[in-house]
C-alpha cells in the first residue's frame, strides 16, 4: 500500500514537473503557407519567356518556387499563400500545364436548400473561398 502511495506522488511529480518544462517551450510555429503542386512538365520550360501567363502573374504577385519534383515525374511548383482564391489558380496553372485547357463548372443549379441549408450557405461558401488547410 505504501509503495503504490509512493509510486503516485512520483507519478504525480513527473507529471507536473513535464507541464513546467512544456510551458516555458516557445510555441511550435506556424505551417510556412506554402502550397505546392506536382506538374509533368520540366522546370527548364517554367522558367524562361515561354512561361505560361498564370504562372508568370502568380511569380510577380508572391513568392514562387519551382523546383524538379522528386522520382524525375516533372516539377514542383510551389507558392507561398494562405488564400483560396491564388490555391485556386495554382489548381488551374496545373490543369493548364497538364491538358492545355482550365476546366470550369460555371451555371451549377443549387437546388432546393433546407432551412438548414440556408442557414449554413454562407459559411460552407467562406470555407470553400479559403480552401483546405
């Protein structure tokens, strides 16, 4: 009975005394925001004057990375954002690079919403704009 007396209050110490050394840990940062996208196109045909207009209008507004994407299956385009609006024109930049035409759904009829649904429409709507994270 006393060891198990003993053995609580150690395991009660150890506890608190791994709370103090957590706490005074600096907070663990941030995801960096980048979003990357794998293409099978060469970094080579990325980068020169050949470059797709999005891809040239995404380099001068943020910050651009293309890198050769690992097992040599193409490049890695990747940029630094938390917006779903440019996660958005990444998507399209691949789908460019990758068929030669942005597929859109433009027209889609909603349907009937449920009370329920119309209540949450705006919010599922914002959620969607700022895209997954």
């Amino acid at each position: 009975m006393i060891g198990a007396v003993v053995a609580g209050v150690a395991l009660g110490a150890g506890a608190a005394a791994a709370t103090r050394a957590l706490a005074g840990r600096p907070p663990r940062p941030r995801p960096s925001g980048w979003y990357a996208v794998t293409v099978t196109t060469a970094p080579a045909a990325l980068t020169g004057a050949e470059r797709p207009d999005l891809l040239a209008w995404l380099a001068e507004h943020h910050e651009v990375r293309i890198t050769p994407a690992p097992g040599g299956r193409g490049s890695q385009i990747a940029v630094r954002t938390d917006d779903g609006e440019i996660r958005e024109r990444v998507r399209a930049l691949k789908q460019l690079l990758e068929t030669g035409e942005v597929l859109r759904v433009d027209g889609q009829p909603e349907g009937h919403r449920t009370p329920l649904g119309q209540v949450g429409l705006p919010t599922m709507r914002q959620l969607m704009r700022r895209g997954a994270r």
